[in-house]
C-alpha cells in the first residue's frame, strides 16, 4: 500500500518553501497530493484555477505528486483520498502555535491521520505567501522565491518589468 500524504493550503502564491516541502515530503511518503483551498477568507490574489495551474506546472517534473481542489474538512478530503497524513511546514516558533492546534483538532476528528511538520531549507525559512505578493506589489523582485511561472504571474497581475 503506498504511503500518501496530504499537503493542504491556499498557496496564494505558490513559493520555492513550498515546493521544498514537498521535495522533502517525497523523501518520507510515495505520494504527495497538493489540496488546494478555495481560500475566500482570504481574499486570494490568484483565482483557483490559476493557483492549481501554477502548481501543477511547478511539480510536473516530480512525479507521485498530484494537484487538486478541495473544500470542506482537511481530515475528511484526507480519508476519501487514502492518505496517512497531513504534511505541514513550519517556519518559525511563531508558526507552531497555530499549527499545533490545528494538529490537534485533527488528529481529535480523525485518530488514524497523523500530522507531520516539516522544515523548509534554511534559504527559505524567512518566505511566506504575503511578503512575496507584497515584495511584487511593490515592483520588487522575487526571482528564486517562487517558481519561474509564479514569478511571471506576480509580474503580470502588478504589471511589473
């Protein structure tokens, strides 16, 4: 039976930490499935769609990884997919926290999916979603924080060189 394991989030851009992660998570499981949340909290810069395309075109040489939607409760996506666990990346002590309690609550609604925490390359400890759209907003570059095609994205949405 293969090891699948669910790395949810909105991505809103997908960054280079987030694609660490799930270089790293490949290491532990057979299969990584990027769960994309609709995110209307949030207020994305990015629809849907174009985050899912973003992503898929970002891990399209990875291989056993899978980009999709998904809405409603992480452990119950997690359960119809067949996964074992949900990765999770951590930044810093100030993303613990939350983390932790999310952890919890998950592990509380389903006792079978674990949640594993990984760490992003020391380059990327910094990177979060909101300074790079705030780093493009603002014209500056953000070569080497997120994907070529992201990069693109960000310069077209703020009309920047």
């Amino acid at each position: 039976m293969k090891k699948r394991a669910v790395y949810p989030g909105t991505f809103d851009p997908f960054t280079s930490a987030h694609l660490d992660i799930i270089r790293r998570a490949l290491r532990i499981f057979d299969e990584i499935i990027v769960a994309v949340a609709p995110s209307q909290k949030k207020s994305p810069l990015f629809s849907l769609e174009e985050r899912l395309y973003m992503i898929k075109k970002s891990v399209e040489d990875l291989g056993y990884v899978k980009v999709e939607a998904f809405d409603g409760l992480l452990v119950d996506y997690v359960k119809e997919k067949k996964g074992i666990a949900i990765v999770r990346g951590l930044r810093a002590v100030s993303d613990f926290e939350y983390e932790l309690q999310m952890a919890l609550m998950n592990r509380r609604l389903n006792t079978e999916i674990e949640t594993v925490f990984l760490m992003p390359s020391e380059e990327y400890s910094f990177l979060t979603s909101t300074m790079v759209k705030e780093v493009a907003s603002l014209g500056g570059s953000v070569k080497n924080l997120v994907p070529e095609i992201v990069e693109r994205a960000l310069r077209e949405k703020f009309k920047t060189a």
